[in-house]
C-alpha cells in the first residue's frame, strides 16, 4: 500500500469533558408574564391600518362583492359570488372589472349573466362604470364554490 492511502490511528485515553452551559440573565416566572401584559396591551392599542376603499376589505370592494352576492344561477339556487363564478374583482379609481366564468360555455344564461352582473355593480354607489370580462379558463368546477353553497346544495 502507498503511503498516501495509509490509515493513521490514534489512541485517546480519555476526553476533556466540554463546558457547562451557565445562564446568567434568567427571566422569572413574574417577569415574563409582564412582559406578556406589555405586549398584548400594546397590540390591542393599535389601530387597524386604513384600507383603501377599492381594496380588499375596504367599503367600496365589499359593496360590490355584496351586490354580486344579490345575483343567483337561475339553475342552482345559489348566488354566483358563493358558487364560485367571480375570479377577480379590480376596483381602480371608481372602474370596476369583474373577471367571471359561467358553469358551462352552454348555459342558457351565457348572454344575459355578463350584462347582469355589469349593471348590478354598475348601480353600487361609488362605481363609475363596470366591466365583465368573461373567461373559460380555468373552467368552473365544484371545488371553487363556497362551504355556504355546497351545504345550500346538500354536498357537505
């Protein structure tokens, strides 16, 4: 065998036992849970940060989510919010853009649904004017409904 490949071994008769860990700066039981107080007085001071109102969760957004929770399939006796058919709701500035889908491109409500929904949000105050945009993909299924609408339905 080479040198180079040789296996060295080394005896060790004993090993140096490694430090113990110390903690100096111990928090008692007392301190911590004033630190816990300060804490959560301190979050329930804050104030909730402003939401734009065309932004999720502001007036604007849920005035018009609300509208489109007043707008049902005339097939399923569900409103189409909780079935599932709005994608995306866009507010900019008063211009309102629903991004929906219909439960198939065959629904006999393929042609009136889009104009209703547009009217619906078009009336909801703060709303210049309002946009459908219709789209097949991704194609509607049962999963995008709500739990609201499958227990409506008897699927839960």
């Amino acid at each position: 065998m080479s040198e180079d490949r040789m296996i060295k071994v080394e005896e060790v008769t004993s090993v140096e036992a490694p430090p113990k860990a110390r903690v100096e700066d111990v928090e008692t039981a007392p301190e911590k849970l004033e630190r816990k107080r300060d804490y959560l007085e301190g979050f329930l001071a804050a104030k909730p940060a402003e939401v734009a109102q065309g932004a999720v969760g502001g007036d604007l957004y849920e005035a018009v989510i609300d509208a489109l929770k007043e707008i049902f399939d005339p097939e399923i006796p569900v409103n189409i919010y909780d079935l599932g058919l709005i994608y995306n709701v866009e507010i900019d500035e008063g211009h309102v853009l629903v991004t929906m889908t219909l439960t198939t491109p065959h629904c006999p409500v393929a042609e009136s649904m889009p104009a209703e929904v547009e009217l619906r949000v078009g009336a909801v105050p703060g709303v210049g004017d309002a946009e459908v945009n219709l789209v097949w993909d991704p194609p509607w299924s049962p999963q995008n409904m709500s739990d609201e609408a499958r227990l409506e339905l008897g699927m839960l």
